[in-house]
C-alpha cells in the first residue's frame, strides 16, 4: 500500500480567500474522513462479523497515514498562523482546534502502536483481549467522528475564512496590518 501524499502547502501564490479555504479544508478534512472509515473498518475486521476488504494490519497502516497527514498539516497551519504575528480571535480559535486535532493524532498513533504490539495480530488467548482492542478501536472511531465534525462546523469555517483573508492581505502588502482587528 502506498502511503498518503495529503500535504497542505500554504506557500503558493493564492488568489482568492475561497482557494486558501478550500485547501486548508481539504487537507485536514480527508485525513480525519481517511481516519474515521478506516477505523470503522477496523473495528469490523476484529469483530470478524462481516468480510472487509484489506487486514486489520493494512487498515492500521492506513490510519497511521492519515493521522501523520493530519498532524503534519495542523503544524504547518500554526507554523503560518505564528508567522503573521496577529493575535486575532480567529487565529487563536484556529490554534485551538489545531492543538486538539494534534493531540488527537498523538493518540490514535499510542493506541494503534498498542493494537500492533498485541497478541491479536496472531491470535488473542481471550474474549476479553478482544474486546478490549474493539472498545480501543471504537473509541478512536469516535473522536475520529468529532474531529471530522469540528472541521466541517460553521464555526470552523468562519475562522479560517478569516484566517484566509489574512494571508491574502500579507501576500498583498506583506503585513497584517486590518486583520489584526478580525
């Protein structure tokens, strides 16, 4: 399986606020959708109840992708945001569900480190120890679901929005000068 090319690059020479938007959402966007379908897969393929398509090692490859996307492309977001020196609400809003996708990506790569380490990649001794990795599987489905959430709310997208109507203005005449009052 070939791993992810999902790098958000906020260096080109954008022309509209909507293009910047549109970039920003699609890459932090289809990673945590890549995180949260997969997940669901996964937890399907321990149940064993119905035939998925990869193994549950194929899949956990797959979220880890995803989540070193994802947590590559918030860094890259703040690292830009810290480079305007704006102490906006927007931008500390931003920062804010930034710092929480992070978090959120950490987590995902100790709890799949942990489904890697386990003895069900081979054969579990429990029903226990199953059940256990399908609770931890189910878990990260559900903050998958909500990071997915967060960056489809309105909210959200107000911020960047006005994130991206910054930078059009620093690309114009290389300061921040009105945004500062966004």
């Amino acid at each position: 399986m070939l791993p992810l090319n999902l790098v958000l690059n906020l260096d080109r020479d954008f022309t509209t606020v909507q293009d910047i938007t549109t970039e920003i959402h699609h890459y932090l966007r289809t990673s945590a959708s890549i995180i949260a379908s997969s997940s669901y897969l996964l937890q399907v393929a321990l149940t064993q109840e119905k035939k998925v398509a990869k193994s549950p090692v194929e899949y956990i490859t797959l979220i880890q992708d995803a989540a070193h996307c994802l947590e590559n492309n918030c860094y890259r977001v703040i690292e830009t945001i810290n480079q305007t020196n704006s102490n906006s609400l927007a931008l500390n809003r931003i920062r804010l569900y930034l710092d929480k996708m992070i978090c959120f990506c950490q987590k995902i790569l100790l709890d799949l480190e942990t489904l890697l380490n386990s003895k069900y990649l081979g054969e579990l001794n429990s029903v226990n120890e199953k059940s256990e990795l399908i609770n931890l599987v189910a878990g990260l489905n559900q903050w998958a679901m909500q990071m997915t959430d967060v960056l489809s709310s309105q909210r959200f997208n107000d911020y960047v929005q006005q994130f991206a109507q910054g930078l059009l203005m620093q690309s114009s005449d290389d300061g921040f000068g009105e945004y500062q009052s966004a």
